[in-house]
C-alpha cells in the first residue's frame, strides 16, 4: 500500500521493483497480494494496453483506522487503552512524548464530542 500512496498508481511490476528488500518478492507474490487488497476494498485496477495498473481506494489515515481498529479487536478486547497501555510499557517514552501523547488524546476526545453533538 505504500508503494501505492506514493505512486498513486503503478502496476505489479513497479510494485515489485518498488519494494525493498532481501529476498526480494515474486512478481506473483506482489500480484496476488493486490488482488486481496482489491478483493478487501483497498485498491482497484485499470487496464492500460495488457497491464493492469492498481490504483489506491482507501486512503492512508481511513487504512491506519481500519488496522487499529483490527487490532483492538482481537488482541486488546476492544480496548483502546489496553493498546495504549501495552505499547507505552514496550517502548522508552520520554516525559515529553508523555505530555505530547496527552494533548493529542484530549484534542480528540474534544473532536469526538463535537462529533457526537452534531
């Protein structure tokens, strides 16, 4: 998906070629992973000449949304400060990141009230 938000389209081959890494993936491995993102809704394709170029559907931030959402779900029991809690516990937080992580959480708790209010 990356590949795709960067690019904004590209077909398997420049997908493939996109990708970094050792051993590097199969044009195979790469087609069949977008056609079940495309299958999930997360990308489409075009037909240009005899290549089909895959374009992005959901965006960026909607599939981060969507793979947190995933994940609370079945390892934290729906619980979004379970996640929280065990990623602060994982991980070296400095006091200012602390303090940053909670302007942000009441910055969106403030959004989701306007939201709810609407």
């Amino acid at each position: 998906m990356n590949v795709l938000w960067s690019k904004q389209r590209a077909t398997v081959g420049e997908v493939a070629t996109a990708l970094r890494g050792a051993p590097r993936l199969a044009y195979n491995t790469v087609l069949t992973t977008l056609r079940i993102l495309e299958q999930k809704g997360c990308v489409a394709h075009e037909k240009e000449g005899r290549a089909f170029v895959y374009v992005p559907v959901l965006g960026q931030r909607d599939a981060r949304r969507q793979a947190i959402r995933h994940l609370i779900g079945r390892f934290f029991d729906n619980s979004p400060r379970l996640l929280l809690l065990n990623a602060l516990s994982e991980a070296d937080v400095d006091p200012e990141t602390v303090q940053r992580l909670k302007s942000l959480l009441a910055e969106e708790a403030d959004e989701l009230k306007d939201q709810s209010q609407d």
